[in-house]
C-alpha cells in the first residue's frame, strides 16, 4: 500500500511557517508530485489560508489547536484529503502553539497510521524573540523549547539583523536543546525541499521495517491485529508497561465482548475504551519515549498468540 509523507510545520507565532509552506509547495511544483495542505488556526477564520491559492487541495482546522481540542478533526481531514485527492505529499501547518509531538500524536490515527510515513517535523525560530525570551513568561519559553527540542529540523529564521556573535549564541542554545537537529540559517524561511532530511518517527507498519539506530527520543510503533485477543491478558500488559509509554490508541476486538470492535485509548496510564459501530482494521499505535519496539511488537504478538493457542484447543480432534 502506498504511503503518504506528512511534512509538519511547527513553531511559535510570527516565526515564519506560512512563508517556509509556500517556499515548499513552490519547490514541490516542479515534483511532478501531488500535494495538499492542512492548515490549523485558532481563530475561527484562517487569514493565511488565501495565500496558497486554490490549486492546491486544502483543509481548514479554525478555532482550535491540533495538539488539544482538533485532534479528532485533524484525523478526519487527514482521511479526507487522503480519500479525496490520494496526494503524495501532505503538508500540516500548525498553529503557533501547538506541541509538535501531540500534532504527530494526532496524526498517527489507527485509522490510516498504517498509510503515513512522517518525512520531518521543522521547526522555526525567530531568531530576535529567541534572543528576548527572557521577557516571556516560563509556560511561553517551556513551549518555545518544546517546539526546538522536537524537531528534525530547525530553521533560525529572521537572521539579517543579527551579529554574528547573536548568530552563534543562538546556534548553541538550539544544539543544547536538540543537537540531532538539522539546522538552517535563513530570511523569510527561504529553504527547498532537499534541505529537509527524512526522519525516523515513522510509524512502523512492518517489524522487518524497524530501524533501531533511531536517533530521536520518541518513536512509534504500529502493530496491526489480525484476531481478537483475551482483556484479561491485555489489561494484565497494560499493567506493566514502563511510564516511558506516553500514548496508546488503536482498534482492538476482545474474546469477552463476542467481536465487538473497541476504540482503545491510553494517556499517560489511564486507558479508556469506547465502542465502534464501524469494523475498522485493527491498527494499534503505540508512542513512547526511547520505545523498545522489538519487545512491544513480540508482547502484542503474544497476546494474539495465547487467543490462537487457546481457540486451537477448542477444536474437534480429526478421525
């Protein structure tokens, strides 16, 4: 099944994302690639959603932020945009002060988790607040170094007034924070394309596509479950799961509830299960930070392995 790369752009107000998005869809014109764009805005009208144009499919999240009351939404324009217009590229603008992990979080819906491939989160500073953080309030700068520490790539942005010492100090601050980052220095977000290197969050559809040298400190996991399983044996996993594991959510059918399909959500230890009447595929996403996925990928095989074991006992001996 093809994949859709997901390119998400994320950093704090003013610090140029929608002039680095219309720097990239210029680059991805001659691609010969199709795109589309999510835009997220708090307000309730988008004011920079008329700069992209109308050739490029388009889908508005207004009024709310992806990292807390538009995640349900975001997942059902990433399936509209996907089912809509199949494009090759999707690119998430965030708004300015969403977390890039919980946008990553809502994008690795169970419902298409298994048809997304992250390319890069980039994140942008203005490099003149960044020098002047010391006038904000600590939940501001814990987010500004929220947003640095979680990108593949940083881009210091708005850098023609600095002196070179500024410059330098800036480069250090961010390597501190995210010194596996790759890092560009630009006006006007001015970046291509090849700038912006593949990173290893993608989800891991496939245990033969694990990479274990990841370098970044949150990755994901995607196992897909091909039977029921026993809620005892989950929950009793559930119960030993280090507190490294920051989010579960996926699609999963229990031997107790005759096949019913439950939509299983775990934040940071408390699950929650909500029933389907749709029998979507079995996708479970798991988030954490330095996953061991080797081990969590051979644990969910087990527990399906203990159902199969179980229901093969059940069956009549042949003559």
């Amino acid at each position: 099944m093809a994949q859709v790369e997901v390119v998400i752009i994320s950093g704090f107000l003013g610090s140029g994302k929608t002039t680095l998005l219309q720097n990239l869809l210029m680059d991805e014109k001659g691609s010969g690639r199709k795109v589309a764009v999510l835009m997220n805005e708090l307000g309730e009208k988008s004011v920079d959603s008329d700069i992209i144009g109308d050739k490029v499919p388009l889908q508005e999240l207004l009024n709310g932020c992806i990292c807390c009351t538009a995640k349900d939404e975001l997942e059902i324009s990433l399936l509209t945009l996907f089912h809509m217009h199949q494009p090759d590229v999707i690119y998430i603008e965030a708004s300015g002060v969403a977390h890039p992990i919980e946008i990553l979080d809502a994008c690795l819906s169970p419902v298409i988790a298994d048809r997304i491939s992250i390319r890069s989160i980039i994140t942008t500073v203005d490099a003149d607040r960044w020098l002047q953080r010391s006038r904000n309030s600590p939940q501001l700068n814990r987010l500004y170094e929220e947003q640095v520490k979680h990108g593949d790539t940083l881009i210091i942005n708005k850098t023609i007034r600095l002196s070179k010492k500024e410059l330098q100090q800036i480069k250090a601050d961010l390597k501190s924070i995210n010194p596996g980052a790759t890092l560009h220095i630009t006006n006007f977000s001015n970046i291509s394309l090849s700038g912006i290197p593949y990173s290893n969050r993608n989800s891991i559809c496939e245990f033969e596509k694990l990479n274990v040298h990841q370098r970044l400190h949150i990755q994901s996991l995607t196992y897909t479950f091909t039977n029921e399983i026993k809620k005892t044996d989950f929950e009793n996993w559930l119960m030993k799961l280090p507190d490294t594991i920051h989010r579960i959510k996926g699609f999963v059918r229990f031997e107790e509830e005759k096949g019913k399909v439950n939509l299983f959500q775990y934040t940071y230890g408390v699950p929650s299960y909500y029933p389907q009447d749709i029998a979507f595929k079995n996708h479970f996403v798991v988030i954490g930070e330095n996953l061991d996925s080797r081990e969590v990928y051979s644990q969910l095989k087990d527990l399906e392995n203990k159902f199969n074991k179980k229901m093969s006992l059940k069956k009549p001996l042949s003559i």
